[in-house]
C-alpha cells in the first residue's frame, strides 16, 4: 500500500476460479458515493476474463467476438444498481446532441417494448423487492431477445459506451463460431466461462449498503431508474469501507464459484447472472 494526499492505493489479490488476479485500486480517503467503485470492480473483472481468455487459447481455442459484432446486443442486459448510477453519471458529461439522440433510442427502445408487452415485466424486474433468481429472468430474457431489439446505445453495430459498457456486456464472449451468435435460441454457442460477475458482485454490495435484494435492473430502464433514485446514489461512504465491503462481496461470490464451478454453469446459450437464490 502507498499513501498519497487524497487517496491511498491498494494493490488487490484475489484468487479467482480462472488463477491469481492482482490489481492496483486508488481508494479516496473521502467520502465517495457507490458509482466510484465501479471501475475498479470492473478492472479486476476483465483481469479475471484475461485470465480465463488465455486458458482457452493454450487450450487451442479462441474468442471469436470482434469489434463489429453486436449479435449479443440484442439481448437483454442486467446492470447493477452501482452501474446504473455510473451510466447517468457518464451520460450527464455528454454534450446535449450526444446525450438527447441516447435518450430519444432510449425512449424509442421503451416504445418498442410496451409494443410488445415486455416493458410492464422488465419495470416489475426493476422495481422487486424480492430477490429474483435467474430462473426468474429465462421467460423475460427470451420474451426481450425474440424481439432482436438493437440495445439503445449501439450505433452502426458498434457499441457508443464501450469503455462505460456495463459488467455484463464485458463478460460475455464465446468460443463458438461468430455467426451462431445470430440466433442464440437455436444454436449451440459456448460461452466463455465467467470467473468473477461484476455485476452480481456490485448488485450483492448495493443489497448490502441500501437494503433490498441484489437487484438488476434492465439496460433500457437503467437511466430512468438512476434518475428516480439520485437520492440514493447520492449517498457516500469513505472510499476505504466501500472497497472493503465490495471486496467482502468479491471473496464471498468468488468462494461460492470456486466450490460450485461445474459444466452446467457453461451450458446456456443465455447465460444469467449467478444471482443468489432466494
Ligand atoms: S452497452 Fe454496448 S456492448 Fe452492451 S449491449 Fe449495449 S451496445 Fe452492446
């Protein structure tokens, strides 16, 4: 650990299903609120999927997602409370042009949802204050995935938040040829293994910090929700006790998913969240 002014940096190790991961945290020693550990999380996040990226080629294999690809962005994307929050926080440094064509696709995402009958499933998802489990989100991510609706934040197939792109877009990568992507439903894909969800840590540690379940609140209704709930998102901790207790989640998920990694956590071509059962 070395300690500057305003922060004090905390090199991490955690043991991951995938190997070792270490990674360099610069913690506030003010009060921050929960949006400004995201980042973190997500560095050791892809730490860990290098990790399990590199596994797969000594094994012969390869990624085959590439810049260009967006079949998996038709699908529906969980974002935690935490990142939620860091996405209106990121959208509200745009320039005005930028920020209103993301939420006209935002709103016309929506419409196209009510069209549907999905939007009312996907608002009960965001709103629960009961734990849903992944059983829960099958019939809705089905539902929103036979709609092979365009997430609002890709423009001409290529992602327009990519380095602010939630947890869950990050982790899902497959092994399989990129063309079965295009019908997820019919076709055999092997997703990449996923030794450390992000999302589902950060959901653990927003349950923790605000009550509630872990909750996951769809990509489309994620600024709208961030935006009934700024008062919360508000809040803050001292950076120091947010990183340890998101690293409390971290060992927590990581203990569980060391002991339980078996081949039926591979075998959707959906993949959920791992969320914790009720
Ligand atoms: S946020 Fe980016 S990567 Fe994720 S689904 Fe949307 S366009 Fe794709």
């Amino acid at each position: 650990m070395t300690e500057g002014g305003e922060s004090e940096r905390f090199d991490i190790s955690v043991t991951t299903p995938a190997g070792p991961v270490t990674v360099s945290v610069d913690v506030p020693a003010y009060f921050v609120p929960i949006a400004s550990i995201v980042p973190s999380m997500r560095r050791m996040g892809e730490a860990a999927q290098a990790l399990e990226e590199r596994r797969v080629v000594a094994q012969g294999s390869a990624v085959s997602c590439k810049k260009g690809c967006a079949a998996c962005c038709r699908m529906l994307i969980p974002v935690s409370a935490p990142e939620a929050f860091a996405l209106a926080d990121t959208i509200n440094t745009w320039p005005a042009d930028r920020r209103e064509a993301t939420l006209a696709r935002m709103a016309d995402a929506r419409a196209r949802l009510e069209q549907a009958g999905v939007l009312s499933h996907l608002r009960e998802v965001a709103a629960s204050e009961r734990q849903l489990g992944d059983d829960a989100f099958e019939p809705i991510n089905r539902a929103y995935y036979a709609l092979r609706l365009p997430c609002p934040f890709l423009v001409e197939e290529s992602c327009s938040i990519y380095d602010d792109r939630p947890a869950a877009c990050r982790e899902l990568l497959v092994t399989s040829p990129a063309e079965l992507c295009q019908d997820l439903e019919r076709n055999p894909v092997s997703p990449l293994p996923v030794p450390l969800r992000i999302g589902t840590v950060l959901a653990l540690l927003w349950s923790d910090l605000g009550g509630g379940p872990a909750r996951f609140i769809p990509l489309p209704l994620a600024l709208e929700w961030a935006e009934r709930h700024a008062q919360e998102g508000a809040r803050s901790w001292k950076g120091r006790e947010l990183l340890e207790r998101a690293l409390d989640k971290v060992w927590w998920y990581l203990s569980r998913e060391i002991t339980a990694r078996q081949p039926a956590a591979h075998g959707s071509s959906i993949p959920g969240q791992g969320i914790p059962q009720p």
